[in-house]
C-alpha cells in the first residue's frame, strides 16, 4: 500500500509498512525521554508525574506537528541540554522558581516562532562560526555527563578537591556503570533503543535487590494539572535582575534551542534525500514552524523546550521518508502515557547512564575544530569547559563568544567575523558588565 492520501507515499518511494516500522524505529531510540526528563525537571521542583505526562504529550504533539506540517520523517521531545538548563541553571543557580522558568520557555518560543517566520533565525545560526557551534554541543555533551556522573553517585563532593570518585562498594554506582557498559555494547550491536533497554535494566537489576520499589507496570495517567498553564509569565518578566537578566536567559535559550534544532532537521533530512531540490526548502521552512510552535506548546504543557531529536535518523535509516513516519512517533507517545507506575519507579542511577552515554556521542563534536586555527579552536574549548565546571550553559556560552571575539579581534580578523556573532557577543557583555 503506497497511496496514503497527503502524504505522496509512493512519490517518496515508501509505503505504509515501511513507514510504520521507521516510526517504531525512531520511537524506540528516543522514549528514554519519557524517564529521563521528569527526573531532570524534578530537581527544580516540578512534580515528576505532571511532568511526565507533559513530556508525552509534548513529544506527541510536536511529532504530529512535524508530520502534518512538513511531511518530515522527524521526531520531537523536550530535548536533553535544554532541560538540564532548566533545571539547574535557570532554577538551581539563577533562582527562578520553576512556573517563571516554563514563562521563559514559552518567551524564548515566541521569539523562536518570530525569527522563524522573518528569516531571521536562518541568518542568525549562519552567522555563528561552525567551530563555536561544534564547543557548544560538545560543552552541553560534558554538562550532561556531569550531572549523570553525580546521579549514579560516581562523583561525590569533596572539601578538599570540591569532586572525588563516589563509593564503589555501594550498589548504585556499580549498577550506573553496569547499565553505561550494556547501553554502550547494545549501541554498538546496532540494538535500537539501547539507551531506553539500558534504563530498564538497571531498574530491575535495582528492584531484585531491594533498591527500587515495585509500583505496577501500567495505569491511568497521572494527572497534569501540577504544571498545565502553571508558566508564570508576569514574574519572569519582572523578577530576578531586571532585563538583561531576562535577555540572558531567553538569549540562551534561543542559542540551544536554534543550533540542536536547526541542526538536527538539515542533518536528519539531508540523510533522507529532503533538501535535495530547490523546491523542497519549503518543506524545511515549514520543519522549522512546526518545531518553534513546539516550544510554545511544551511551555503550556509543563516542560522544557521541545526540539527535533537526531535519533530520527535511525528511522530515517529504516525507510522513513514522510510524515506518517512522525505521526506513528506522535501515536507512541501517546500510548506511552499508560506506562506511568513504570517511570515513576526508575531510580536516578538508572537514568544516569542515559545522560552519560548522549554526553559521549555529543562529544564527537570536537573532531570538527580546526586545531590549527588557535582563534577557532580556543573559544570552542573554552565553552566547552566552560559549561560543566562553571554549572552553567549561560556561562559557557558567554565564554565562547567573548573569547571568540577578542581573538579575532587581537589577530586582525574581525572582518571576517559575522555581525550575528558581534551581536550575541555584545549581548552576553553587557549582561556580565551591567
């Protein structure tokens, strides 16, 4: 069956079959996000069930919007980085409570559907130096790590050392590596939905020896009245620091939010043959809309932004070439919905070989510095480094593009540099100046 209306199917050179198995493909790759993201956002304070739900819902919607909107084979979810700067940034360090954080979320989405529509976020992820873009994957990648090393209880706080190793005689961290070594040896196999298998392992390696409590496989879902339309837009406006506190943040939300989106939907429909002919750049312009729209919704749902997942490729790989490879993602998640007793009971040290093993594959991105190039390769380092040993993507960035900045500025190569660049650069100055 190749004629599914709306869809052209048969112009794609796929069919139902294929398209459904792609769905269940790039599906099975990236539900580790229904367990990883109400534990990361519980730490700010959200209730893990509401967000949870919010997290389906989220993915569903945004995945519907890709498929109905694009005709693309991508998925969406609250995507990993940006939570964590949710969190443990815009919450833990900047003080925001969490309903003025979602405030943010939903701002950052306006001004992500605003330059969207004017062509705006086109030029201003152009104008961002390819090296730069490569230190701040990396130093989310090494953020991420960092916060799942701490989870599993491999890296404890030290007086003397302010980081040590953790107990290697206590469970938990014995059963986080145990759960990193299969993720990684399934992964390598070509197993789709290692990550999720190697979540699910840990848990009940943790349940037969008493470190987890059974609550039941399925149920209806929790309710999501704790966070749906709880953003708090007034006082994010209004509260802590005035208004370059609020463009720092809602800068670097957009920053996150357009390079691993903007990234991912080329990459993803680059490997699919998508952008192939002239004609098709309204495809991606419209993969665009429906992943800035997704922001907004997350936000009124009760997570952290949502984004285009390059687990997608797996589906991709397996044949999916249309939106019904997305809406069959969207169907997923929601069906996941009923799975709730399952995610309520995974531990931190089970999600935590999560964190760390998507920190190593986003890591990869530093092969793609010019190391001969001491003005491209030391601000990509510095945001690199910048991230996870100052506990802030904000500070990481600001060091990156600073750095970036004066280093042109000092070899006599500040023409080369676009004015997106001295934008952003100038932004993140006034904020630490002011």
């Amino acid at each position: 069956m190749t004629g599914w209306p709306g869809f052209r199917l048969a112009e794609h050179g796929t069919s139902v079959r294929i398209e459904l198995l792609a769905g269940v493909t790039t599906f099975l790759t990236m539900a580790y996000i229904v367990l990883v993201n109400p534990d990361i956002l519980a730490a700010a304070g959200m209730d893990r069930g509401a967000v949870f739900v919010a997290t389906c819902l989220a993915a569903a919607l945004g995945s519907a919007l890709m498929g109905v909107l694009a005709n693309w084979p991508i998925g969406l979810a609250p995507g990993m980085g940006l939570n964590a700067f949710f969190a443990f940034s815009v919450v833990g360090v900047m003080g925001y409570p969490w309903p003025q954080a979602l405030g943010l979320v939903f701002l950052s989405g306006c001004a992500f559907v605003l330059l969207t529509l004017t062509g705006a976020r086109r030029w201003l992820v152009d104008g961002i130096p390819q090296s730069l873009r490569s230190g701040i994957a990396a130093g989310i990648g090494l953020f991420l790590a960092f916060i799942g090393l701490q989870a599993a209880g491999l890296v404890v706080a030290s007086p003397a050392t302010l980081v040590t190793l953790g107990d290697l005689h206590a469970a938990e961290p014995l059963l986080a590596l145990a759960g990193l070594a299969l993720i990684g040896v399934l992964d390598a196999w070509r197993v789709r939905g290692a990550i999720l298998i190697g979540i699910l392992a840990v848990t009940a390696a943790g349940l037969l020896l008493g470190k987890v409590h059974y609550a039941g496989l399925m149920a209806w879902p929790p309710s999501l009245a704790p966070t749906l339309l709880k953003l708090d837009i007034v006082g994010a406006l209004t509260q802590h620091g005035g208004a370059m506190a609020l463009l720092h943040v809602l800068l670097v939300f957009l920053l996150v939010e357009m390079f691993d989106a903007t990234g991912t939907l080329a990459g993803v429909a680059q490997r699919a043959g998508l952008l192939a002919r002239p004609e098709q750049r309204v495809q991606f312009d419209r993969a665009l809309l429906a992943d800035s729209s997704a922001v907004l919704a997350g936000s009124l749902l009760g997570t952290s932004s949502t984004t285009a997942y390059v687990e997608s490729a797996a589906g991709v790989q397996a044949g999916g070439r249309t939106g019904l490879t997305a809406l069959t993602v969207a169907a997923l998640f929601l069906l996941a919905l009923l799975f709730s007793p399952l995610a309520a009971m995974v531990p931190a040290y089970a999600t935590a070989p999560a964190l760390i093993y998507v920190a190593g594959l986003m890591l990869r991105e530093l092969v793609q510095l010019e190391w001969g190039d001491v003005t491209e390769a030391m601000p990509a380092c510095l945001a690199a480094l910048g991230m996870p040993f100052t506990y802030s993507i904000a500070n990481g960035l600001a060091l990156g593009f600073v750095s970036h900045a004066l280093l042109k500025l000092g070899t006599g190569r500040w023409r080369g540099v676009h004015a997106a660049t001295w934008v952003v650069t100038a932004l993140f100055v006034l904020r630490h100046a002011l």
